[in-house]
C-alpha cells in the first residue's frame, strides 16, 4: 500500500529511528521463581495467555532448589501439560557465605538474578556462570507474583528497537508505573476508546526517571558493557537504580502488570495493602493493536512496525514534544482550581521539590526517595510529573472528566516552556492542600476506616548521627510508631472506652500537642490498629531493602544481623547504620525476630532508621 511505503521511508529518514521489526514471540522472557507454586502457575498461565506468545520463549529459573517441593511438583506439572519446555527448567545453587552459612535473602536474590542474566544474556570469558548455547540479544524478565496483560509482549515489541536505537538515553523498558491507580491514568475499557498502537505509542507510553522494575526488558549490549562486571551481592533494584546516571526507563501509562505477592523479602502487609490493589490493569490496548501512526499496516502476525510513533519517544522528540505540551497547557495556582474544571485538558501546576511529601501524601502518590540522587518514582522526565486527575460525575455531567495534570517543579529545564513569572509568583503547594469535595475519591480510594489511615500515615524515616527516633520523626512533625501505642514503650495510656490518650515521656509530641485519637466512623480502633501498624513496621524496616533505600552507597557491603541485640552496644537501636572508625556497617536484627525498639534510645555512633506516623 501506498501509504504503508510513505510510512516507511519516513521512518528510515527519521534520525535515530529504527526500521526493525520485533516478533513477540522471539524475546526471551525469563519467569523467576523461588517458593510459591500458586503464584508460579498463575504467572505461566497469564503469559500463555499473551498475544504472540511462544512456548519455547518462555525459560523458568528456580532459586532455593531441593528446599520447596511443590514447587518442583508444579514445574512437573507444567511440564507434563505442555506449559513449559523441559529443557527451559533452570536450577541455580547458591554460592554459600565465606563461613559456609546460607546467605542472607537479599544476597540469594541478587546472585539468583545475576545468574538467570548471565545464562540469558551470555557472559564473557572466565564467568562462573555458563553461556547460553543460544544467548539473546533481550530479555524480559518476570517474578512468580506477577501476571501479565494480553498485550504484554507486544508493549516490549514495540519498546524494544526505542532501546536498540538510543541506550545511550534509555536504561531499559518496564511494564509497571508506580503511579499507575485507578482514576490516575486513562484507564482503557474497550478497542474502541483505544484501538491503535499509535495512541499506546504516543500517550500511553512515557520516558521515566525512575526505573520501577516488576516486569522488565533488559538488552544484550547494557549487560555486557556495564552491568555483568559490577553486579552487586545486595539489594540489586536500588543498585540500577544508582547506574541509570541520567537514563531513562520506557514505561507505560497504565501497568501491563499485576503484582499479587503479599508476602517477600522487600514487601510487607503496609505497603501491599497501600500501594497495589488501587493499581489499574491495562488488558486491551496492546492486546488488540493494529494500525501504527501513519497508517502503516502491522505485520501479519499482528505485531507493531517501527515508525514514527516509535521516534517521538526518542529523547531530542519527547523532550520538544512535552515543552509544546507544557506551552500549551492551562496554569493553575492551587490544587482547588482543578476541583472546578470539567473539561478534558492539561493543566500545570508548579512546585519546589522539598513539598513532594506532603503533595504525594495529598495525591496518594509514593512519597520521595531518601536518596537525592534517586528520582520521582512514575512517569517524571526532566523534573514534571505526570498522571490523571479524575473527578466523580455530577448530577449535571456523567462525564467523569479526565485532566492531564502536569507537576512542573520550579528548578525543571522546562520551566522556560511555561509561564514562569506566574509559576515562581505562585504559592507554594505544600500547605495548606484543599480538603476534596465529599463525592471526590481521592487519593486513589477512600480511606475511611483506621487502620487504613494509619497505614496512609506511615512513614520511614533515617535520623541524623546520634539522633532518637522520637526526635527524628518529631522534627518531622511526625510520631515515631511505638510512640503512638496505648502503654507502649516509654509511653502513659489512659482513657476510657472508645477512646485513648497518649503522653510520651520519651518524645514530644509534634506541635507540642499530646496524641489523642477515638473511634472513626465505622467503628474501627484506632489503639488497636496503631498497635498491629507499630509491630508490622517495626519488623517491616528490620530488613536490608529500607537500609539500602535509606542510606544508599554507605550500605554497599549488605547488611549485617546482630544476633543477640541486647547484647550490643546497638542495642534497642536495630536497623541502624553504625559508624566507628571511619567506617560504616548497616546493622539488622534477626529475620522473624524484630529487635526490641525503643523511640527514644540514641547512641552518637548509630544513625537510626525510624518508623514515623502522620496522625
């Protein structure tokens, strides 16, 4: 066709661009599991449910061999139903500690990973790990407590000659967003609203800051030249994270995956129940793709060509695109003016870095990075946030609009593309935030009973050399958790039915006010789930994740578990970051024994790692 044969020259003239055409059903996907037979199953199942999937592109790396048979009796059972390809049944031992202990689940994780890499990618000569008789060129890397969207490889199908065509600006390609949450992204219902990979191509796929893992491409060339060499023996997510230097991860607008693990070495009860069940699901726009832009027809097996669309995610394009977005925008003072607006538009509101808490707390967006050097998580490119604003329909509109809301912080590159006289004149967004009309779901769901709040409120938190939980949270203005228990740990309970009070003797209260709380409008307790919050937080940062997250580069050597707490000089302390003699050495209780905590202990060689709550 005519118009195929102009679209394809225009992307062969295309700087940068790339004439490739990717099958689905060639990238290699690497599926992980360790101890979960249900979620392994429900995870191969989902991918066998892929449009363009392959059987025999489908490999199964298990970790903690011989330790879990069910979970060999489900990759038995896959096999023999025709799910799996024996052959792609891998098994990894780990390499033991130096004194012959099993290592640390972070340690096993990364080195798990490192191997499932190295088989996939290939190594190079003298590696430990064998090269893959048939090593590709990508890989899609997949957890057991993922499931996949239809249109999962066809999303990476089309992200993957973006990569091959500038890894000097693209770190890799990620089927999650963050930010993700129903009524925070144009959520799609049918073909109809969304039938073309042109609009996944433009709106629905974004250049991102952060690299968010959970479903994710990694190529041949930056795992030969940087990664295979520097692989760490830690926390491996937050490690990338640090080796992005200035790159940028493919992420689409609405995830492509599913994430159902309640239970894991980084994941807990607060965060699961907080951040992914309010996660949309997009299960048709790539399922059912089948036009680029332009025109240009899709492959016989339905696979997106490369074209245009695929160009203007290239950096210098995206880059111009979004400044003439952001010149184009409307500009808002305040929070309370999109209240007001009914129509479908973008709309810029400008912001110092420093108010993202209390801004992502309002939005019910994940709070800031303790590292400076670690983005805004979700769709954030060159300082602007991006996600939906989606108000309730009224009596007089059943509408339900959607704006674009784009969060422009004041030190951005862009803010020459808006107008900056009234973006640096405007207020401050951080306080006061407008309450949300009663109909408003906002944050992503209503949050109406207690434990709910207080799990909202929670925040971890590092103190300063030296520094008490309760000081560091308070001049935060902030509760340190067990604090905030009724006759908990340095505290005085009093009160009577449906109701309680709390004065520490160890912490001053934020704002000089004493806690009091009651029972909220559905009759939940706010003592007894502050008391089920402090435990799970406590035994929450008693792990090697928050530390890295928290204290970055100083926690490069891992962390280690002081087995008898109190017999410590970190004693009461744990998680902390010690310091003596020049030297640092991240310090962990026990898994499944949360060290004893106490707010208001310090010691001038421990910076503190503190759960801190908003009450």
């Amino acid at each position: 066709m005519l118009v195929a044969a102009v679209a394809s020259l225009l992307c062969a003239l295309l700087p940068g661009s790339s004439a490739e055409t990717v099958d689905p059903g060639s990238i290699s996907i690497a599926l992980v599991t360790c101890c979960d037979p249900t979620a392994l199953s429900r995870a191969v199942h989902s991918l066998h449910q892929c449009n363009g999937f392959q059987r025999s592109q489908l490999h199964v790396f298990q970790d903690a061999v011989g330790k879990h048979a069910n979970v060999d009796a489900a990759l038995w059972g896959l096999v023999e139903g025709g799910m799996l390809v024996r052959d792609k049944w891998h098994q990894h031992e780990h390499s033991p500690a130096p004194d012959g202990a099993e290592p640390p689940a972070h340690v096993r994780i990364a080195q798990h990973y490192r191997h499932v890499l190295s088989t996939m990618l290939g190594t190079s000569s003298g590696s430990e790990y064998p090269r893959h008789d048939a090593a590709s060129s990508r890989v899609i890397i997949v957890e057991e407590d993922l499931v996949v969207a239809r249109g999962f490889l066809r999303y990476f199908a089309f992200a993957a000659p973006v990569l091959d065509a500038e890894p000097s600006t693209l770190l890799a390609a990620s089927a999650w967003n963050d930010h993700g949450f129903r009524g925070m992204v144009r959520t799609v219902v049918s073909r109809a609203t969304f039938p073309e990979v042109e609009e996944a191509g433009i709106r629905g796929i974004h250049r991102a800051e952060h690299f968010p893992g959970l479903g994710w491409l990694c190529t041949r060339r930056l795992w030969a030249a940087e990664l295979e060499a520097s692989w760490p023996d830690f926390v491996w997510d937050v490690w990338l994270r640090l080796q992005a230097s200035g790159r940028h991860t493919l992420v689409p607008e609405v995830p492509l995956v599913r994430h159902l693990g309640r239970a894991g070495t980084s994941m807990h009860l607060v965060d699961f129940d907080k951040w992914f069940p309010p996660l949309a699901l997009d299960n048709e726009s790539w399922a059912a793709s089948t036009q680029t832009e332009g025109g240009a027809e899709a492959e016989a097996d339905g696979s997106p060509q490369a074209g245009p669309a695929e160009a203007k995610l290239l950096l210098a394009r995206y880059r111009q695109d979004l400044g003439a977005e952001l010149a184009r925008a409307r500009f808002s003072a305040s929070f309370s003016e999109l209240y007001s607006l009914r129509g479908d538009e973008a709309v810029v509101l400008c912001y110092d870095r420093e108010a993202w808490g209390a801004i992502a707390e309002y939005l019910g967006l994940w709070p800031a990075l303790p590292l400076p050097t670690l983005p805004v998580r979700g769709l954030t490119f060159d300082g602007v946030t991006r996600f939906r604003w989606q108000l309730p329909a009224s009596d007089s509109d059943i509408t339900r609009p959607l704006l674009t809301v784009l969060l422009v912080a004041r030190d951005s590159p862009h803010m020459r593309a808006v107008d900056a006289e009234k973006c640096l004149s405007s207020a401050s967004l951080d306080a006061p935030l407008p309450e949300p009309p009663r109909e408003a779901s906002w944050p992503h769901g209503n949050v109406s009973s207690a434990a709910a709040g207080l799990r909202r409120g929670l925040r971890i938190r590092p103190g300063a050399t030296g520094e008490s939980c309760s000081a560091a949270c308070a001049r935060r203005g902030l509760w340190c958790a067990p604090d905030a228990l009724p006759g908990g740990r340095g505290g005085v309970a009093s009160g009577g039915a449906g109701a309680w009070t709390v004065r520490s003797a160890a912490a001053a209260a934020p704002r000089g006010a004493s806690l009091t709380a009651g029972v909220d409008s559905e009759g939940g307790n706010y003592a007894t789930a502050a008391i089920e919050l402090s435990a799970t937080a406590i035994e929450a940062i008693n792990r090697c994740p928050p530390m890295v997250e928290a204290f970055g580069s100083l926690c490069t050597g891992g962390c280690v578990a002081v087995t008898d707490p109190e017999a410590s000089p970190a004693a009461r302390l744990l998680p902390a970051l010690w310091e003596e003699n020049a030297e640092t050495t991240c310090l962990v209780g026990e898994q499944g024994d949360p060290p004893s905590f106490d707010c208001a202990r310090a010691h001038p060689n421990a910076r503190r790692l503190c759960p801190c709550l908003v009450l």
